[in-house]
C-alpha cells in the first residue's frame, strides 16, 4: 500500500493544486462565490450518483469471485 500512496498523493496534491490556482486567477471576475458553491455541490452529486450506480455491480462481482475461490478451496 505504501507504494501505491507514494504514487497516489502527489498526483492528488498536483491537482488540488491546480484547482485552487484556478480559482485565485478566476475568483472576482470570472466565478463568484455562489457559482464556487454550485459547482462543488454539483460535482459531489456527479460523483455520488456514479458511485450509486457503479458500487453494487462491483460489490456482486466481488462478492462471485469471493464465492468461487472458497469453492475452489
């Protein structure tokens, strides 16, 4: 896991990073605090409603493969 999470967290931190330039050269002329607000709870429900969708069919074919290798067993 350790391996995975030194790849991870800097391409994370490089796209917060991005983000928030973004925003401080785009805030008082181009995006208000209002839009700020709307974009976030939009893009929460984007990725909450993927999750929704995509989690359970996952969760069943986990849930198969973990079933077929204790009959393998």
């Amino acid at each position: 896991m350790g391996r995975v999470s030194a790849w991870i967290e800097p391409l994370m931190m490089l796209g917060q990073s991005a983000t928030l330039g973004l925003i401080a050269l785009a805030f008082p002329k181009l995006i208000t605090l209002d839009v700020l607000y709307l974009l976030i709870g939009i893009l929460l429900l984007v990725v909450g409603i993927f999750y929704w969708l995509v989690l359970p069919s996952l969760n069943r074919k986990h849930q198969a493969e973990v079933g077929e290798s204790v009959a393998l067993e």
